[in-house]
C-alpha cells in the first residue's frame, strides 16, 4: 500500500461507474481493432488473388499502432508488423518478415510512423536512398536487396472512424523483375478500391521519393507512373527529389 500512495495511485481512485466506462472503452477498442483486422486480411487476400505476388510482391505486411495509444503523436506511438498480415511473393524475404515482427519501433525509427503522420501514400523508388534509422536494410543482403523495386506505404483510414486518422500502413516491397510495367500505380488503385469496399480507404495524395542520381529512363518511368495516377484521378502526386 505504500507503494500506492507514493505514486498517487489506489483503487479508490476510481468509482464503479469509472471502472465501468474504462471497460466499456477497453471492449470497444478491442472490437475495433478485430474489425480491422478482418477488414485487412480481406484486402491481402483480393490483393494476394489480383497482384501475383510471386512476380510482383517481393513482401508485403501491415504496420499498426501496439495497444491504445490515443491522442499521442504518430511519431511517439509504439508500432508492430502484425504477425498475421502479410503476403511473402519471395521466399528470399522470409528473414527479412520474421524480424520485421520481433520487436516494435517508435514512429520516427522508420517509414510507417511517418506515413502514420502525414496520412499520405509515399511511393519510394529506390530502396538505398532511405536512410538506414527509416528502413531496416541491415536485415537484407545485397543480393536480396537488389530483388526490390519500388516501395509503396498506404495508410488506411476507417471511414467509419475518420477523426482518428491513420489505423494502420500498408507496407509492400514491390519486385524489380516486376512483369507489370505500371505497378506502383496499379497497386495503389487496386489497393484503393478493395480498402474502400471493406468500410476503410487509402489517402488522395501520393509522395514519390525519387533518387535523382538514377538513370533518366527511370525519371521518365516515375514521371509516366505520376501522369497516370492523376489522369485516373487516384490521387494527387508530388515527387521528393532525393540523393543517396
């Protein structure tokens, strides 16, 4: 009891119809998260049946807050790669997935928390211009790493609960042997409209982080997947010019 009154703490602290809102709160919150969860294996499956992810999808797997964590600042927040979502197109990456899911990182060791802060679908274009505090490189050999093309994170939003932002970030390293040519955009459309479908929804703007030391074939593929983006009216696009 000592303890307890050094801290301020006592169980008298709360009255009966505390405990009973607290609870209600903690019911709710788990429901939702169950809901969502639901909602998000819908979508890799539809994405699993629709992207062939053994030619385009090297691994994809989903970034969500650990526990409540309500009000804090995106960047402060506790996140995980849930163990249960993902899609592995290439058995290469398994290592890379298991130790995605060991350990949870604060928002601002890496992409997802930052994505979770500006609400906006950010479109990398080389794996080697982030930085390593943002992306965990060190979990892949050079051969593996030469494997990944683009990497897409699309934050989902609820729309049943729109004012808290971002639920979740879906992260997917797409293949460099890639045989869709327009990939990055076909994956953030079809990613679009199955969230939307299911009650939850991706952003309407695009970050494209582009190295602008890469050949000037590429900058024209990157300026061709932005155009087709916005005449399809998916989403509005920028692109970040970044050197590695």
């Amino acid at each position: 009891m000592a303890d307890a009154v050094a801290t301020g703490f006592t169980s008298s602290n709360f009255s009966p119809s505390c405990m009973h809102q607290l609870a209600q709160i903690q019911v709710a919150d788990l429901q939702f998260q169950l809901q969502l969860r639901a909602k998000l294996q819908t979508c890799l499956l539809h994405l699993a049946q629709q992207m062939q992810p053994r030619q385009n999808i090297s691994v994809l797997q989903v970034w969500r807050p650990a526990g409540c964590q309500g009000g804090l600042d995106p960047l402060q927040m506790r996140l995980y790669a849930d163990p249960e979502l993902f899609l592995l197109g290439d058995t290469n990456f398994a290592t890379f997935r298991l130790s995605s899911c060991k350990t949870t990182q604060f928002g601002h060791q890496g992409m997802p928390g930052r994505v979770l802060k500006s609400g906006c679908v950010q479109v990398v274009q080389n794996l080697r211009i982030i930085p390593d505090v943002l992306h965990p490189r060190s979990r892949l050999s050079e051969p593996v790493a030469d494997h990944v093309g683009e990497i897409v994170y699309i934050p989902v939003f609820d729309t049943l609960h729109p004012h808290i932002g971002p639920v979740a970030v879906l992260e997917a390293l797409l293949s460099a042997r890639a045989t869709d040519s327009m990939l990055v955009a076909n994956f953030i459309s079809l990613a679009g409209t199955v969230l939307s479908s299911l009650q939850v929804r991706t952003t309407t703007t695009t970050t494209i982080l582009y190295c602008w030391q890469r050949p000037t074939c590429l900058q024209h593929s990157v300026t061709a997947t932005v155009e087709w983006i916005c005449r399809a009216g998916l989403a509005q696009c920028s692109i970040a010019f970044l050197s590695n």
